[in-house]
C-alpha cells in the first residue's frame, strides 16, 4: 500500500459492506470488469496520513469512503441537479488514481483500484474529493454502508422522486438498498408503502422499517399479476415505484404499476450487460437514477443521532479473505440487509499496519 500523493488520502479501513455489484465484478460478467483489483466500494474507518494539497480531513479523523466524489467545481456539482461527479471519473472507470497510476501493488504487480475507493483492504487511497468526515461517536459497522446502500435507497425516495405527502408508492427488492428507500418515503410522510419481495422473511423487516403492505408475487392467485395487485391496492396505479433488483423483468413491472398521468418509475438496480427494458409502446416514463445524498449531506446528521442506521440487520465476517468470501457467497441465498466485513489491525505489523 503506498503513501498518498497530492490531493490523497490514505485510510485504515474498519468496516466495509458487500454489495451486489462487487458480486457482479467479481463473477467476470461485468463488461467493464477489469483484473487484478481490489474490489469493496462500502467503507468506513479513519484517516492514516494524508497527501499535500488536503485540507478537507486530517490523520485520525473517522470518515467514509465514496464512490461518487464531490469536487464542487464541475458542472455536475454546480447543476444543483445531480451529484454524478465527472472530474475523476475518467481515471477511477480504468482503476487508477487521477494522476493516473495505482497505489496497491502485490508480488510486484499493480493492482487496479475499484470504483476509486477499494475497501476489501485493511488500508487504501482514495482522492481527497472522495471522502468525508463523519462523527467518531457514529458506528462504522453501519457509517460503511453510507457509502452506498443506505444513501442510494434514501435520496431515491427524497432527492430523486422527492416524494409527496401521501403518496402511494412501491418497492421492488427489501435488500439494504429497499429498506433504505422504505426509510425515505417514511421521512417524506407517503401514504401507502408496498414493498414486493419473492422473500417471505422480508415482509417483517420491511414492516419494522415503516411498510403498510407487504406483496409476495409468487402467492398471488392464479391469472392476477403484481401489476393488477398494485392497482387494486392504490385504485389505479402507484405515483412512484422504486426498481432494487437490477432484473429488468421487475423493471418492467414497476413502470407499467405507475398510475396513468403522473406515475414515475425509479430505477435504481443495474442490470446486467446487454439487458433491456421492454415495455408496450403506450407507455410513458420519466426515468431516474436513485440519487445518492452528496457527501456534505452526511455530516448534518446530528451528533449522537445514528437512528436511521440502528434498524439494519448485518451479516458480519471476519479474516483477511472474508470480504472477498462474502462476495461470492452473496448471490446464494436471501438476506435481510447487508454484509459487513470488520477488518481488524493484523497482530505483527507496525503501528500503521505496513
């Protein structure tokens, strides 16, 4: 692991989630895929040192790692409209740091960086735009997941859709990403939240979350699909529906479930390469991706008040392999939120762990 350059900071990672789409890197289906990397873009820990030019944190400060960075100076940062970040983009897509170069290296090889921030590492750089303080008294087992999971769920429901008080809506998938979304339209005070899993453990966690309803399409009578399910209980179609699965079969069926006129479908889950929406041509959607909350919006959570995080079910491993085990675990059975891997400071290694 070596030292960070301008503008980099180098991170002790704690905690760090395991997302489907490292799963989905890792199965080499990916397109985009590249090899060897350092996978894991759901991190939390604490700075180790820093590069010269960084001013937004300094060594000791807890933070978390982001896959989408905030420069503030691009036009996607000054659109007030996304937080789709394009200064970096160019050199984290072919795994390497703005300058161009990689700070992993193993057997004297270069390792890529994924999704500029690789947190399936005890340490790791990432560029000081990628990266922010949070609280120390907040928890890192569940700070990791900010990175992606819960914010991608969360701003889906009150940045993107900015769902109204009232509104009728429905969730495809309760994964970390769904219960995120159901805590979303929960805060924007909506009126009816179903949520539509094939899971039937599912049904109590989305109800502790704050769902009024609960669908398992594969019990639904013969002849009735979950669209007609979804219009009978919301009297003709849904206001917004929020697509977790990255299964474009699903994505599909949450578009058609949108109420004539002024229903929108939100997609937040990837599909896989090559896939399509298919729909029939009367239909008509205003397509978004989940928005994330920008990285300034993590340090106004109030001091001591982690509530939004206290609620989730974590799947947690441990040694120095777990992360990357997890990984190829995830695809093999339900689970009710995330994984998350804890890796502690390795016995026999300095002070900084090298």
């Amino acid at each position: 692991m070596l030292p960070p350059r301008a503008h980099e900071v180098r991170i002790q990672i704690h905690y760090t989630g395991v997302c489907h789409t490292d799963a989905y890197t890792l199965s080499g289906k990916d397109p985009e895929g590249a090899f060897p990397v350092v996978l894991g873009h759901e991190g939390a820990g604490i700075v180790e040192s820093v590069g010269e030019g960084v001013t937004n944190v300094k060594p000791g400060d807890h933070v978390v790692a982001l896959y989408t960075p905030e420069c503030g100076e691009c036009k996607f940062c000054k659109s007030g409209k996304t937080n789709l970040c394009g200064k970096i983009r160019a050199t984290q897509g072919k795994g390497v740091m703005p300058d161009g170069t990689s700070r992993f290296r193993a057997r004297g090889q270069d390792l890529l960086h994924f999704m500029g921030t690789s947190t399936f590492s005890q340490y790791t750089v990432v560029a000081d735009i990628s990266v922010v303080a949070v609280q120390p008294d907040a928890p890192m087992d569940r700070t990791c997941l900010l990175g992606c999971g819960i914010t991608t769920g969360y701003g889906a429901a009150r940045i993107t859709a900015a769902v109204e008080k009232g509104s009728n809506i429905a969730i495809f998938g309760a994964g970390c990403v769904g219960l995120s979304v159901i805590q979303g339209a929960v805060a924007q005070g909506a009126g009816k939240i179903i949520v539509v899993d094939v899971n039937p453990a599912k049904e109590e966690w989305s109800k502790k979350f704050g769902a009024t309803d609960f669908v398992n399409p594969t019990k639904l009578p013969a002849g009735q699909t979950i669209v007609d399910k979804l219009i009978e209980l919301t009297d003709g179609g849904c206001d917004y529906t929020f697509d977790c699965t990255g299964n474009v079969s699903v994505m599909r069926a949450a578009l058609e479930a949108c109420h004539k006129g002024w229903g929108q479908s939100i997609i937040i889950g990837v599909a896989a390469a090559g896939q399509e929406i298919a729909t029939r041509r009367t239909y008509c959607i205003k397509f978004a991706l989940g928005s994330r909350l920008t990285c300034m919006s993590l340090v106004s959570i109030p001091t001591g008040d982690w509530s939004c995080l206290e609620g989730l079910r974590l799947r947690r491993c441990q040694g120095p392999f777990a992360a990357a085990g997890s990984c190829r675990r995830l695809p093999r059975g339900p689970t009710q939120g995330r994984r998350v891997h804890h890796a502690p400071q390795e016995a026999g290694r300095d002070q900084h762990g090298f």
